[in-house]
C-alpha cells in the first residue's frame, strides 16, 4: 500500500499536519510496536514530506522491504508539523524506531535526556559504511564525542538563487556585495517585478537572512558563541548591525509584496522564481530539486542562476562563507525494542543511503554526502550546478549549521518568534538582540 501527499528542507505545512506513506504491510503498527512482515521483524519511521526526497527515501523503504532484513513503515509529515509532533512523541516515550532530524542543538537534548541510541561503538564495528560518508557530516551528530545519529540525503548549504532572464530584463547582474543588491532591488522595483522571492510566515526562512547578515558582518565567531552557550554573544555590536541591515531592506520594500503571510509550504516562493516574477530567493539547496521538477523549463532553459551572499562593507565574513545543513540525520529511539533496532541498523546501513538513493539524489539536482560521487556528479544533467556546490563547500573557509538546528529547542522556538518581530517592523535591532539575550519570545 502507498499512499504519498506532496508537499524544508525538502518538505512542507499545515492541517493535522500529516502526509502519511506506509511501506510493507498494509497499515502501521505505529510506534514502539513489534512485529511486522517476513518474520524477520518491524520498524516504524517518520519523515518530512517534499519532493523529491519524498519519493526517493520512500523507494528507499521498498527497496528494503523486498529484502529479508524486516520491514520499515514510514510515515511523511509536513515540515511544522513534524517538529511539534516529534517532540511530543519523544517526551512520551512513543517515538518511532527511526526519527528523522536535523542534528545540533536538538539532538543534544535528545541524547541528554538519553532518549536517542549512542551508535558510536556500532560505527566502530561498521566502520566501512561509516567511512562512506564524507567527514564534515559527523560533527553535527556528535555529542560529547558520542554520535547519536546518522547521515542522510544531500548537502544543504544555503545559496542565493537568481532568476538570469529577470536580471537581465532590469539591466542586472548577480549581486556580491551589498551594494549591488541594492541596486538590483532598485531596479527590480523600476520594472515591476519582485526584487526578492521570500515566504516570511515560515520564519525560518527570514532566518537564512540573519545567518547571512551576521557571517558578513562580524564573521562566523559571533554565532560560534552563541550556538556554545554565550548568550551575552547576542549584545554584540554585529548583531544590532544585521538587524539594522534588516530594516534597510524592509525600508526598500526588498521583499515581495505580502511575504509575512507567504508559507514556505505551498513552494509559492519558489514559483515567483520560476514564473519570472522574482528576481533573487534566498534559500536552501534543497529547493533545486523542487524548481526542477515543478518549474518547467526554468532550470533546463539556464534561467535559475545561483552564487553566493553578497559581502558587507567593512564586515568579517567572506564571500565564499557558507551556512545552511551539512545533511539530514536518522536516529535510533532509545525506546525502540531491541527487536526494533535491529532492523533499524540494517535499514540504516543499506537502505537509508544505498549507491540508489545517491544517484536519485544526484539525478533530482542534489548532491549526496557520500564519497565517491565524483564522476556521478560530472555526468549529471546538472553538473555545474553540482559541481558548483561541492566546490563551494570544499572552498569555504567557514560553513555555520542553520541557527534553528544549531541551538536548543527552546532557544530556538525564541529566535523564530523574535525572527518574526523583527521582519514585521514590531521590534528593533536592539529590543532582538535584549531578547535573545535575555530569552525572551513574544
């Protein structure tokens, strides 16, 4: 039986909030059940819908399911949903089997509260599969020298992503300083057309600004601090900078007209791109694949450009620093049965990441975080543009995790709800940074 609803990070928000995929037996024993097709035992997963990993991970399933390793039921839930659904499920002790994240702060209260599997000495027997996986990917899974997850999909960096055929009708080019940006949202105005494509009522991805805004301007150590626990980080003068620079760009009406009630969930923002209303998206990789497969002959026909954040004046951060997602992760519930895990781990170790799912993802316009991938990455359709990426992650000097992974739960919830204030004109640069000083949220 199968049943997928499309719909961040490949994925997406909104009812009840779930999209729901049942790979193997028809119906789900749910979480923290036992049993399950061809005797050899179950194990329950959730994920976030989007495509197209949406339907990658989901072949991945039944590719695994036809194996006598046991049976994976995954379950799909939009984005938003997911986040509230999975906490709530964790802190119960109803988790599924495997649990879909994002590393970082989350993960550490996970593995604080012992609630998720140490998998390290597991790697060490499994070392060959361990090495499969390009090496940066691990620290965002490690907590106090234990990891507590495993690697899964593509690298995410967040890119700056142009439509080539509205900058080249407004007499513009791809911005790299911040002048230039300005200049383009000036002109993008001129001819009447968005200048900058952005679903603000998601507010994480009004965060991709700040992330940016903050390397450039004070360089990636300021968030360091932060992210380490050093909430007096947040009174630095490069913080009030950014937020200043935030209010220069609403002053500019720099964003599309309605974006605070635009969700990421609907890909709206992604389609002003792909229509030629927008000219420039902040966004994550993920979205490449989504504008290839829903945008017709935008990515075929060369009008989706791509580079990097434009440099600030006088700030620390260079052009080639990066921020975004190193990957996705998979975790082991804690709660699972032993029974459970078992099939978890083989699931995890040929399934989840298989040679197949790596080529899917390379041929959905991603690249795979497994070494080796090379000569794919050279024959694919969208070879420059994935070339383009793993260069840039080779090249940059720093690559700071999204902030809302990076940190913990709480301290997250607190930064999108002061995200939205700010974006909203409700507080000031410095009443956003006395917040998050102080954790203060609405």
């Amino acid at each position: 039986m199968r049943n997928i609803s499309l719909t961040r990070r490949g994925m997406l928000g909104a009812t009840a909030g779930l999209s729901a995929l049942t790979l193997g037996a028809c119906g789900t024993a749910g979480p923290g059940s036992g049993g399950g097709g061809g005797g050899a035992g179950s194990a329950s997963y959730w994920s976030v819908s989007g495509e197209p990993n949406e339907t990658i991970y989901g072949d991945s399933v039944a590719a695994f399911n036809e194996g006598d390793a046991g049976q994976v039921e995954v379950t799909f839930f939009q984005n938003d949903a997911y986040k509230q659904k999975i906490r709530t499920a964790i802190g119960a002790g109803e988790a599924p089997t495997i649990i879909y994240g994002w590393g970082g702060g989350g993960l550490r209260t996970y593995a604080e509260e012992s609630q998720v599997e140490d998998v390290t000495a597991w790697l060490e027997e499994e070392s060959e599969y361990k090495s499969r996986f390009v090496e940066s990917v691990w620290d965002a899974a490690t907590v106090d020298d234990k990891i507590y997850a495993l690697p899964q999909g593509a690298t995410q960096p967040i890119i700056l992503f142009q439509n080539t055929k509205v900058l080249g009708d407004i007499g513009a080019e791809a911005p790299e300083t911040w002048e230039q940006l300005l200049e383009v949202i000036e002109k993008a105005h001129s001819a009447g057309v968005a200048p900058i494509s952005l679903a603000g009522q998601s507010r994480w991805t009004s965060m991709m600004w700040l992330e940016y805004l903050l390397d450039r301007i004070g360089g990636p150590d300021v968030f360091a601090r932060i992210a380490a626990g050093d909430s007096e980080a947040w009174l630095d003068d490069s913080v009030i900078a950014m937020g200043e620079k935030v209010k220069e760009l609403l002053e500019v009406s720099a964003f599309v007209d309605g974006f605070e009630s635009m969700a990421a969930d609907s890909n709206t923002d992604q389609a002003l791109m792909w229509t030629d209303q927008a000219a420039l998206m902040l966004h994550g990789g993920w979205t490449f694949g989504g504008m290839k497969a829903s945008g017709g002959d935008f990515v075929p026909s060369g009008r989706l450009g791509y580079g990097p954040f434009p440099t600030i004046d006088g700030g620390k951060g260079e052009l080639t620093n990066l921020v975004g997602n190193p990957c996705n992760y998979l975790s082991i519930s804690a709660a699972a049965s032993d029974e459970e895990k078992e099939v978890a781990k083989a699931f995890l170790k040929d399934g989840a990441m298989s040679d197949q799912v790596a080529a899917d993802l390379i041929a959905s316009g991603s690249a795979p975080v497994v070494v080796g991938q090379e000569e794919a990455l050279a024959a694919s359709e969208d070879a420059d543009y994935l070339q383009w990426v793993y260069s840039s992650i080779q090249e940059a000097p720093a690559f700071t995790q999204s902030w809302d992974q990076a940190l913990q739960p709480t301290e997250a919830e607190t930064l999108l709800v002061n995200i939205e204030q700010l974006f909203l004109g409700q507080v000031t640069p410095e009443q956003f940074a006395e917040n998050m000083a102080a954790g203060k949220g609405a």
